[in-house]
C-alpha cells in the first residue's frame, strides 16, 4: 500500500469522505523558472531568478525516481518519489497548492509532504526562495526580507498559470497555500495577514533570546546586523513595502505547520483574516515557540484550527531522517525526541481535511 493510501484511510476514519475517496495516483515532477524584482537584492549573485517545483497526479504507469536526499544508496532524508515530465492523470481541472519552504531550506526538503498532495489530487507548485534556500548562498538580505515570499509564490503562480501544459490542469477558482515554519509566516501573509515590521522588532528587543529572534543555525544574523541592513541604502527602498499588501489574489485557505515570524504580523490583521486557517505544530519547539508563533495565530484569526502534537520539535516537519543521517549525528537529525512518522501523518490530515473541507474533492 502506497503511503498516501495510508493517509486516505486514516482520514476516512476521521469521516473525512472526499479524502478517503481520493485516488493513490503516481506523482509527475516538473521544474520552472521565473523571475520576481526583489529576487535580485535577496540573491548572493544578484539574479531575479526563481526556481519552480511544480508536482502533479501523473498517468498510470510514469516511472517514478527517488527523490531522497544525500549520497546515492547512502540517503540522509526520505522524501518520496517522483517522475520526471511524467503525463497528467487525466484531463480534468485539479485544485492548486502553493507551497512554501522553510529558513534555508529547499522545496525538495519538503517533498513528504507536498507529494501525497499531488498522490491525492492536487497540482502543488513550490519555489526556493532566493537568498533563503539551501541550494544557494544565503544571504542577509534573504535572511530578513521575509515579507518579499509570498512574491515568490505569486511569480510562480503566475508562470505556471501561462504554461499550456500544466495550465490546463489547473482549477484557480480552488486555490490554497501552504507551508514550514517562514514558509507558515508566508502562507498566512499570502492569505491576508500584513507584516509590521516595527512590531517584529519592538518584539525581540523585549524578547531577544526568543527562537525567531535569536540568530538561525542556517545562517547567523543578529539584530544589529539585521537592523543595519534594513536601514541600508540598497535595502531601505524595499523595506518601505514590507506592510503593503502580500496577500494572494484567490486564495481560499492556508495551512500552516510550525508557523515562525508571527511577531512580524500586525495582530490586527490576524484577526481581520477572512479565510480557513489550520496550524500544526510541535510543542517542544524552540525555533518557533508555540506560545509567540503559532499558538498566537491561532488565538487572534477567526476560528483557526490549531493542533498542537506533544514532544514533537520544530525540525520534525522536514523529511523523515534515515538511519545513516542519526548515525552520522547530521544537525536536524540530532535532537528529535519523537519518531517523524506520526508527525507527518497528523499534518497531512490536517492539510487535507482543510483542503477537502474548503475546495472539494481534487
């Protein structure tokens, strides 16, 4: 039995129907590029580049390809599988996911889960956001000007949309976003959320060592620096926008797992969001501690969903660590208290509830 078969009869036995009745399809896997103005002060080489993941319900039959992560025969995560250009399923309208990575991380480091969504139906389109991403240098600029991912999503969306051959695939009247940790922040700015900077920052002056205020292991920025660079020259133009409008036209619901930088959102606007929102998250996360990140969202948006998992951490949403990367004490494998599965299982339930609930059967 295919995992996502797995998720499917976990989701019936919740009453979840639509979900239960999905189908288990292979997953196409299709790779675009784009270009997005801010892309280019966030970026090391200074390139408006954006890079594109778009996965899919392929035909019956594609040949799928691991898409682990690490040596060949020696993975350090599991992500899943995928086949390269693969044919649709059908031709029928499927709804559309946006997706959105975490600080320094990658679209592929997330395939767990954004590949069951396109095993049950969904078109899912993810970028790497430039200058935050673990392909890329990452810079300063793309450490701080977190308000400027949600272009990426848009740009993306945009691209994809004026594909022929994905395009016709594609239902725009159902669209959702998603996302990890700054990924959380940027779906929830994509659905209506407005960033105030001063806020994010009168907040970790009072709570410094808070983990969305302290510097990341992904790269180590304190808030001198962080403060200099914004007032920069270069900078300061574009941080003039950061509490303009990001939200995504359509969207219809937002998912958000371990959501960081919530301090960043003017609380007003949390409670003005008019859309679905559903969050997981770890209680025994210390980068984006429930209690100042997700568990505020939760308390000001109208009606969010919040489930809250005991013992799990924040790098528990990443792809699941293999054997070779605990014995090797790779970094986020090293402090996991709980094992990965159950966590993933109890997000995409969570996701597809949401999704199914607000946008029908895919």
């Amino acid at each position: 039995m295919r995992i996502s078969t797995l998720f499917a009869v976990a989701l019936g036995a919740l009453g979840v129907a639509t979900a239960a009745a999905a189908a288990d399809y292979p997953v196409g896997e299709r790779h675009l590029e784009t270009t997005n103005p801010t892309a280019a002060l966030r970026d090391a080489d200074h390139k408006a580049t954006v890079r594109i993941t778009v996965w899919y319900p392929a035909a019956e039959g594609a040949d799928e390809k691991s898409l682990d992560l690490g040596p060949p025969g020696q993975p350090m995560f599991y992500v899943g599988s995928a086949a390269p250009d693969a044919a649709f399923a059908d031709t029928r309208r499927r709804p559309v996911i946006l997706f959105s990575h975490g600080f320094g991380g990658t679209a592929r480091m997330m395939g767990w889960f954004t590949t069951v969504l396109a095993q049950q139906g969904y078109v899912v389109i993810a970028v790497d956001h430039p200058g935050n991403n673990g392909l890329d240098k990452m810079t300063v600029p793309g450490a701080i000007m977190f308000w400027d991912r949600p272009g990426d999503l848009q740009a993306a969306l945009d691209k994809v949309a004026a594909d022929p051959a994905i395009a016709a695939h594609m239902d725009l009247r159902r669209l959702g976003v998603a996302g990890f940790s700054a990924g959380g922040f940027t779906a929830l700015a994509a659905g209506g959320a407005q960033v105030d900077l001063q806020h994010f920052q009168d907040f970790c002056k009072a709570h410094p060592d808070d983990g969305v205020c302290a510097p990341q292991k992904e790269l180590a920025v304190p808030q001198d620096q962080a403060q200099a660079a914004l007032t920069s020259p270069e900078l300061a133009p574009e941080v003039a926008h950061a509490g303009g409008d990001h939200s995504i036209r359509g969207v219809r619901a937002v998912f958000a797992m371990a959501p960081a930088i919530v301090q960043a959102f003017d609380p007003a606007s949390l409670r003005a969001m008019n859309v679905p929102v559903s969050i997981v998250l770890g209680e025994a996360d210390p980068v984006a501690p429930p209690h100042t990140n997700g568990g505020v969202a939760a308390r000001l948006i109208p009606q969010a969903q919040l489930k809250a998992l005991p013992g799990v951490g924040h790098y528990d949403f990443l792809s699941t660590c293999t054997p070779n990367a605990m014995q090797r004490q790779v970094e986020l494998c090293r402090n996991l208290q709980v094992p990965q599965g159950p966590t993933h299982v109890a997000a995409l339930q969570q996701a597809l509830i949401l999704f199914g609930r607000t946008m029908g059967p895919p």
